[in-house]
C-alpha cells in the first residue's frame, strides 16, 4: 500500500503539490495521466526517495519514506524517463554491474540475469555494447535492471516514449508478468491506451492536483458526457429534415443522437421508418478516456 497524505512540496517559488491525498493499493498497476509539468516525475521521486516533501508523509508498506529511505529503496525498481545505464558496457556487464550494487552475487546473480535476458528478448545481444542497441533495446535493459533484486514495487516513469514497437509490446508484456506476480507498478505514461490496457488503477493530474482515480469503468462512470448513438445510412439523407425526440448533430453523412435510452432510440427509428430511410448500421458510442482528461484538464495529453 503507497499512502501520500497532505504531502506538500515546492521549488523555490513554485508550488507542486498542495496538501496531496493518494492512496494506491498493494499489487494494482497504478497509472498516471497527466499533461507536462502536472507532477508525475515528481511524485515518482518522492516515492523513491530522491525527493522529500516540505510537508506530509509518503508510506509505503506502513514505513515512511523519509525515516526508511534505505529499507524503502531496497523493495523498490525505479526505471526513470532517462536511459540509466553505460554505454560502453554490454547487457550483460551492465546487469552484473547493478547487481553487485543490490548486493547480488555468484549463482543467484548469474540465474537471475539469465531470467532477464530471457523476459527482455535480449539473449542474443547479451555482449553486444549497450551503444549498439535501439533505444527501445537499452529501455528493456533499463527495466531489466530496475527489477534484479526482485522489488514489490516498481516505478515506471514514461517507459515506452519514443521506442519501437517490437519493445512496447515487450514492456506490456513484462508488465503483465508483473502484475500476474502481485508486484506493484506505477505508470506514468502519454498514452492512454497503455493506461486502458495495463492499469487496474488510474489516477488523472493536473497542476499538482489529483483530479480523479479509480478503475477505468469508474472513471469513465464519473464523465458527465453522456453516450451518444450513431446511424448511418445507406444513402446521403442530410437535406431531409428531421424532427427527432432528441438532440443530434451530423458527422459527416453520419447521424449522431446525444441520448442513450432505449426508449428515445425507439422513437427515432420509428420516425427514420416513416421517413423511408434505409439504415445500414447504428454504433452505441460510449464516453472514453480521452474526453474525460479533454473535460478534466481543458486540453490533450502533451507530448
């Protein structure tokens, strides 16, 4: 369990968080969606103890990350928006190299990297320098080495921004492993579909401020936009006038009704009926996760 309760925290004049409420519980995957500048690489850096409130207490597992920053770290994989790793070495020296900083050694290091490499897909490439890889390549080692020592919580901070999509679809698999083990995540990301795919949990910020959290059905639950209905036709039928039970609007060729009642939906087709129109499908739209961060935040995610 990660518990942030009335966390403050700000940079000489500038404020990021303000008395900050957030709990996330123990196993979820937990994502973050927020534009630039909202304060999720900050709140990761408190949680791993690179920062510290003003004011306000972070837990994790019941211990307060100020007082146990050392016992906190040990259970924690950081994976940051940066490529932390050398260069100049292969996977494979790169593995034992962080390692051997976890305290890692001998036959439990050499079984855990082999593990690794097999989650990765990087067997192969093992003693190839880390500068010869893609960067979604050097990203997998990046995760490989923030989950070496086995950690029950890991922070991913925009894991799969600007890589190949052979290594996303590798990182969601390595997620899932994660979440089928019971380990937390926490996942910063751009993309919403990562979030709708990955996360159990999700929380949108903005300004500091978390606007709203919870599964996605939940959140899609709390958008005020309602469903709405789409008929298309067979032919162009945009120059007869309709008068319908409910508002509509035109999609192109395609009718749009703001409403999500059976009974309205009854209505409109019977007067599309007597109209003589020949409908060739209707789509039940739903609210999704973009228009509720558009209703929440006033504007898109930001690259």
């Amino acid at each position: 369990m990660i518990q942030f309760e009335k966390v403050s925290l700000a940079y000489d004049t500038h404020q990021v968080f303000t008395d900050l409420n957030l709990s996330i519980p123990k196993g979820a995957v937990f994502g973050l969606l927020g534009p630039n500048g909202a304060g999720k690489s900050t709140l990761m850096h408190l949680l791993s103890g690179l920062l510290q409130a003003s004011s306000g207490t972070v837990m994790i597992n019941a211990l307060d990350v100020k007082q146990h920053k050392l016992q906190v770290q040990k259970d924690l994989g950081f994976v940051p928006q940066e490529i932390a790793l050398y260069e100049a070495f292969s996977a494979l020296e790169n593995l034992h190299f962080f390692g051997s900083l976890y305290g890692l050694k001998g036959n439990l290091l050499k079984e855990r990297i082999s593990e690794l490499l097999a989650l990765i897909g990087l067997e192969s490439r093992k003693n190839d320098l880390l500068k010869t890889y893609s960067g979604g390549m050097k990203r997998r080692v990046n995760i490989a080495v923030a989950l070496l020592h086995n950690p029950s919580l890991v922070l991913m901070d925009e894991p799969t921004v600007g890589i190949d999509p052979q290594s996303r679809n590798r990182i969601f698999e390595i997620i899932e492993k994660l979440k089928e083990k019971g380990t937390t995540v926490v996942y910063s990301t751009h993309y919403m579909t990562e979030v709708a795919r990955l996360c159990t949990q999700i929380a949108i910020i903005d300004k500091g401020e978390v606007l709203v959290q919870g599964s996605l059905e939940e959140l899609l639950q709390s958008s005020s936009k309602e469903s709405q209905i789409s008929i298309s036709f067979q032919e162009d039928v945009r120059a007869i006038e309709l008068l319908l039970p409910v508002d509509f609007y035109w999609k192109g060729e395609v009718l749009v009704l703001k409403c999500n009642k059976n009974e309205a939906l009854t209505s409109v087709l019977e007067i599309l009926n007597l109209k003589g129109l020949n409908i060739v499908n209707i789509d039940f739209l739903k609210p999704n996760l973009e228009q509720l961060f558009m209703e929440l935040t006033g504007t898109n995610l930001r690259d």
